[in-house]
C-alpha cells in the first residue's frame, strides 16, 4: 500500500462510492432493476441486504457512498432536489416548531413553506441570505442555500452554525450551486447538507436528483424513514447516471468557474450591462465571506440587460448559449427569471457556464450583447 495521500478534488470524485476492485468485474457496476429481490425462505428480509427497491438498491447505495465521502457525512439520495427538500423539511419539522427560510432562495421552496408548512401549523419566517437573521431562541431549523439562487449572495456559514447551536436550532445548507467541491458545510458547522444533484453536481442535464448528507444518525434515520413512506427515490439508472457523472465533477467545475471568471471579466466592461454579480468577484459584495468559506467558485453569475426583448435577442443572437432554465450542466445556458415568477427585474438573467472552451465563449457572449444593440 502506498503512502502517497491521494485525496485531491480529481482523485476524490475519480474513486468515490467505487468497490473494491475485483478482477473481471467493472470499476462502476452496472444499475441493479429490481423491485423485489429473492428472499431468503427462512430468515425473510433480515437475511440479505436487499427486500424490496423502494427501501434497497445497491447502485443507490454506492452513489449515497460517494457523495457522503465529498460532503463528509453520510448521505440519502431522493428523486430530486425538492423531494430532498421537502422531505428533510417534513422529517424534522412538527406543528408548532418555527423555521427560518431564504427569502431570496429557489422559489419552490418557498412555496412549499406557504402552502403546505404554514398549513399544518409550523411558523415561517423568511430572511435574506445575507441576513440580519434574527434571534435563534425558539427556531427549530435553519435553512440556508449559499450561494443563493438566482441573487448569488453568500452567508458566513461558521458565523451562522455557532449561532443556530447556541440557540439549540439545526443548520441545514442547500449547497446546490457551490457542489461539495465549493463547499463542505458540515465541515464549517452546519448540521445538514441538502441539495438538488441535477445541477453541477452530475452536470449532464439529463436527469433529476437530489440527496441530503449529515454527520446525524437521528436526522438521517427520520429522513430515510420519510423516504420509505413517501417513496420518493430515484430509480437505479438514474442513480447509476449519476454515479458515472460525478467522477468528472473536478474537471467540469474547473472549466465552469474559468468560463466564469473570464465572462465576469468581459461583462464588467459593457456599458449596458448592469447589477454583475459572481462571489468570485472582488468587487462583489458576496466575495469576502465567499473566499473565506467556499473552495472555488461557481460557474454561475448574474446580470440585467434592462428588459425582456434584450435579454431575448442577446439569447437568440448567441451561438453558444441556449435558452434553459436549471444551471450547473456542460452546456452554456440563460435564463430570465422573471419568466418563472422570481422576484427579479425583467431583464435579470442567470447565466450559467458549461465547459466550451473559453475563448470561443467569451467571444460568443460579446458579439451576442453587441447584437441584441
Ligand atoms: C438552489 C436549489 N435548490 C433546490 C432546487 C430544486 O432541485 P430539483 O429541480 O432537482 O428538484 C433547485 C432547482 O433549481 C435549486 O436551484
């Protein structure tokens, strides 16, 4: 056994959640289909790790390995980010608790927390990511998403998980758009990570997932429970697809955030583009507490091209940017999100960067501005 430590971001996601190799069998073995598995005629279910697919399937379980091994916690895959969400807020919320919410967050989510939390008597109150969030006392769950969708502003996490154990709360991170290689929030002291997995983190734009990672066996238990009841899992291919997607993870990111970073650079000289947001901007108000926590940065920014028609004809004129909303996959996408109700100007857009080469990119994105006039 070497000594060398091979626990670099590319090596991670390379070997996460993989078995131990075996000769003739694949690295990644391929997705188990089974709704029922043959049972063991006298010990029943006891006797194998495997009953029934809705509660046991292995190629789940590998890639609940593998993004428990990049958060540092374990880890309960669902059928998408909002099952994820949803099903942890059920899981540890009851009548009469109180939860703090992003006012600026996925819009979904807040939805959820208006229709369906508010109506079986738990209390909402939503903050700003930024803050000032206020006395903890009494608050049972915390619920962040940094950086926030589509603002891209960023809480101090650290600041924020003192505050939440002081005061005998949870902290859960949606850590959708930072992926655990941005981010590691168990690791700045959040209690629970929750995110959607069909953005960066599988990248492919060709499925829906969603997982949460805690150090907590209480929380783990009731989330797993939840999952059981609702049945909300994701089926084996999609678990497998995933799986195979993550191992690029390192490599995609990389690209995504230099797109990023050069289109941040370009876009900052355009007179007609206004409100620039990255938190890997100097400038950006995010980017000090943004360095200080996260290990790179997104290929997500945010930008207003003034109205509706603009931002169409900018989309249209681009050769290289398509017109979609979700964010974190290979290829370079926009989106106005007025469109979905999102309570941003007309001609907000989030651009999210795929991996073309950057110079074609960058170029793409310029003459595109310069023909939407
Ligand atoms: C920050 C964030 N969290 C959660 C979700 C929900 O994920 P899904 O679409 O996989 O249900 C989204 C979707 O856009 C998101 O942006």
């Amino acid at each position: 056994m070497s000594d060398v430590t091979a626990d670099r971001d590319g090596t991670r996601c390379v070997r996460a959640g993989l078995p131990e190799a075996v000769p003739g069998e694949p690295f990644l073995p391929g997705p188990v289909f089974a709704a029922p598995y043959h049972l063991d005629p006298w010990a029943g279910p006891a006797g194998a790790p495997n009953g029934y697919g809705r509660s046991d399937n292995p190629t789940r379980r590998l890639l609940e390995a593998a993004i428990g091994e990049l958060e540092g916690g374990d880890c309960r895959v669902l059928s998408s980010g909002q099952a994820a969400i949803t099903g942890l807020l059920m899981s540890v919320l009851r009548p009469g608790d109180t939860v703090v919410l992003p006012a600026d967050g996925y819009f979904s989510v807040r939805a959820f927390a208006t229709e369906t939390l508010a109506g079986i008597g738990v209390r909402v109150l939503f903050v700003p990511t930024v803050g000032p969030y206020p006395d903890l006392s009494g608050v049972r769950l915390v619920f962040v998403e940094t950086p926030a969708n589509p603002g891209l502003d960023v809480v101090d996490v650290r600041a924020l998980a003192a505050r939440a154990r002081a005061a005998g709360a949870l902290l859960a991170v949606d850590n959708t758009t930072a992926t655990p290689l941005g981010q590691r929030p168990l690791e700045l002291g959040a209690d629970l990570v929750v995110a959607s997995g069909t953005k960066a983190l599988t990248g492919h734009s060709d499925l829906l997932l969603g997982y949460v990672a805690s150090r907590s066996v209480e929380v783990l238990a009731a989330v797993t429970g939840w999952r059981d009841h609702t049945g909300a899992i994701p089926g084996a291919f999609d678990a497998w697809l995933a799986h195979r997607s993550l191992a690029t993870l390192d490599l995609r990111l990389a690209r995504q955030t230099e797109n990023a970073s050069a289109l941040v650079r370009m876009l900052a000289g355009q007179p007609r583009v206004t409100g620039l947001r990255w938190p890997g901007r100097p400038e950006d108000p995010a980017y000090p507490v943004a360095v200080a926590q996260m290990r790179r940065m997104p290929g997500v920014l945010s930008f207003d091209l003034g109205d509706a028609d603009r931002v169409a004809r900018f989309v249209d004129a681009a050769r290289l940017v398509a017109a979609a909303t979700s964010f974190g996959g290979l290829h370079t996408t926009a989106d106005r999100r007025a469109q979905w109700g999102d309570d941003t100007s007309p001609g907000f857009v989030r651009l999210s960067c795929g991996v073309e080469d950057t110079t074609d990119l960058v170029a793409d994105v310029a003459a595109a501005l310069r023909a939407a006039g």
